[in-house]
C-alpha cells in the first residue's frame, strides 16, 4: 500500500512539473501572429538598444512574452494588452507610443518644422529672383560688335544677294 501512494505521488509530482514547464497557453496561428505582432511592439524595460520583447532575451521580456500569450488567449484586445503593459511600465514600453496627449507633439513636431522650413524656403526663393528683363535692343547691335553677325545682319536685309 505504502509503494501504491508513493508511486501515485511520485505520479502527481512529475504531472504538476510538466503542467508548470509546458507553455501557459496554447494558440491558434491567428493567435499566434497576432501575439507575436504584439511582441514587436513591446519594448524590452532593461535593454538598452529598444529592443523588442519578441527578440529580447532577458527575463523580464519571457515574463512578458508569457504574459501576451495568456492575455491573446483570454481574448483580450490588442488596446487592452497595450494598455496592461503602459500602466505597469509606462508608454517607454510602447514602440510605437500613442497619438494623442503631450505625445501629440512628438507626431506633430517634425511636421510642423518641415511646413515652416518650407515656407522659409519658398519665401527666400521668390524674394531673392529678380524678375529677368530683355533689353529693348539687341547686345550685338550697338556698335558692330560681332563682325560676323554684323555681316550676317546685312546680308539678311539686302535679301541673300551677294
């Protein structure tokens, strides 16, 4: 009787280390993209290139990468997992932070620089040109000097006679 429970518990001990070490959730392929779509756009907090969770190898990117799983397969939306991780790390965990707020500024800021740039662009182009004025008479005229052109010219009113 006493090998009976032992072998029983021995059973259940190996059955709850492999339940602990097999992967928390299992996903679909539509899952399974979406989560590692999710992963790309999860900044690791400890590394310093901003790399992503999904090619970090850190702990804290696993925990997080586990974490996206269990929440893709609750059936969370992509705004709720953002958000779960934003509050808990704040939006430096985002690559890709949100457009509104004080981060409005950071979208609009490179914008605005280039419209201003431009218009200074275009305002020292157009006051810089002078408008091109043809003189009343031609440049060769006065005086003879081309003698070859001057010699075309008579040869042109006389009519081509030589």
């Amino acid at each position: 009787m006493t090998r009976a429970l032992l072998l029983t518990g021995a059973l259940l001990g190996a059955t709850v280390t492999l339940a602990q070490m097999a992967p928390t959730a299992s996903l679909t392929p539509a899952q399974e993209a979406r989560a590692l779509a999710i992963e790309k756009n999860l900044r690791c907090p400890l590394c310093d290139t901003g790399e992503s969770i999904a090619d970090s190898r850190s702990t804290i990117s696993g925990k997080m990468r586990e974490s996206v799983r269990e929440q893709v397969a609750a059936g969370k939306g992509d705004t709720d997992i953002y958000v779960y991780f934003s509050q808990r790390y704040g939006n430096f965990v985002l690559l890709d932070p949100p457009k509104s707020g004080r981060n409005l500024l950071l979208w609009g800021a490179p914008l605005a620089a280039l419209a201003v740039g431009g218009g200074v662009l275009w305002a020292f182009l157009r006051r810089s040109r002078p408008a091109a004025t043809l003189p009343d008479e031609p440049l060769n005229d006065a005086g003879g000097f081309d003698p070859y052109l001057a010699q075309v010219q008579r040869d042109t009113r006389r009519g081509g006679d030589s």
